[in-house]
C-alpha cells in the first residue's frame, strides 16, 4: 500500500477555501496560510497537494469552473447569448472573472491556464458559430468571426467592469444583443448569404 489516501474532504476544503479567498481579497491578498487556516487543515495539508500557490490557484479555477467539454457545443449565436448571459448575472462568476482578468499582470501562468484548459475551444466554438451565422445571412458577408469575438469579448469586460453584480440575465442579454445589432446581426437573417 502507498501510504494512507488523502482526504476528499480535506481536498474539497482547501479548493472552496482559496477560491472564497481569491474572489474576496485578490491573487495577491490569498496565500497558502491563509487557505489552510480558513479550510481547517495545516500548511502541510495543503503543500502535500501543491507544491506551490499557482499551483493551487490553478486547480482552485479548474474546480469553480467544472469539466466543460474539451469542444463545447454552441448551436448558434442565440444559443450563444443565452450562455455568456447566464454565466454572466452569476455575481461570483463575474468576480472570478475580473480576477483572473487581474492574473495577466499577477499571475502569468494563472491567466495562460485558464485560457489554455478553458478559453481556446469555447473562442473556436463562438467563431464556428459566427461564420455560420454569416454564411446564413445573420451577418454581414464581411464578417470576420476573428474580429467579431473580439469585439463582443471586449464587451464582455466592459460589463463585468462597469455594470452591478446584480444584472440579472436578462439585463446581460440586452447589452450584447445591443452590441451584436451594432455589428450587424440580424436573427431574422437576410436569406442565403450565397447568393
């Protein structure tokens, strides 16, 4: 036998205790200390299972954030609004959000992470979907999907920077609509595109 098994619960205390700690105080304000004092475990605890506080920051966002298929499915750009709308009206995912947001600049390898387990296929699910929807007509012929997830990611920060924690889905959905409208999208579409 290999030792003694680690404790689900211990595991599961540590995750919930530096992800309550990084959505209140911040990458930098969290430590392994801090983390193991609010889990109820030891330092030691903690440095069995990462050797280091990226290390469990990392993990700590892999957990908040599920197991979302490596390709996720997105039927199309309403589909897609509803998604971003939701995700976004929940008030601590959109503090997680704006923290991660903060990583680029304090933790590198936190933001490389998320982007890299998280980000790239969810960004090639969206282009798929935007060039289909301007194959349909939905959006102009020279819509470049590259640029156009840009521009709604932009939005995305914008929102999570300027409106209340409160925004309820539908408020979220409004804001994007209204920028997808200015980009030319058109759900109605415009016939076949082809042609």
């Amino acid at each position: 036998m290999p030792g003694r098994p680690r404790s689900l619960e211990a595991d599961a205390a540590i995750l919930a205790a530096a992800l309550d700690l990084l959505l209140e105080r911040g990458i930098e304000a969290t430590s392994i200390e801090q983390v193991a004092r609010r889990a109820g475990v030891t330092r030691a605890t903690v440095y069995r299972r990462f050797a280091d506080k990226t290390q469990l920051l990392v993990a700590t966002v892999e957990a908040a954030c599920g197991s979302p298929p490596a390709a996720p499915e997105i039927r199309d750009v309403e589909h897609l609004l509803t998604g971003w709308s939701y995700a976004l009206a929940d008030p601590r995912q959109r503090r997680l959000l704006r923290r991660l947001y903060a990583a680029t600049d304090d933790l590198p390898e936190l933001a490389t992470a998320y982007r890299t387990r998280f980000g790239e296929h969810r960004d090639q699910a969206r282009r798929q979907v935007f060039a289909r929807a301007r194959d349909r007509g939905q959006l102009p012929a020279d819509t470049d999907p590259d640029v156009l997830l840009d521009v709604l990611t932009g939005a995305v920060w914008q929102h999570l920077g300027s409106r209340p924690d409160t925004s309820t889905p539908a408020d979220v959905e409004r804001f994007l609509r209204a920028v997808l409208h200015h980009a030319g999208y058109r759900p109605e579409g415009r016939g076949d595109a082809t042609h």
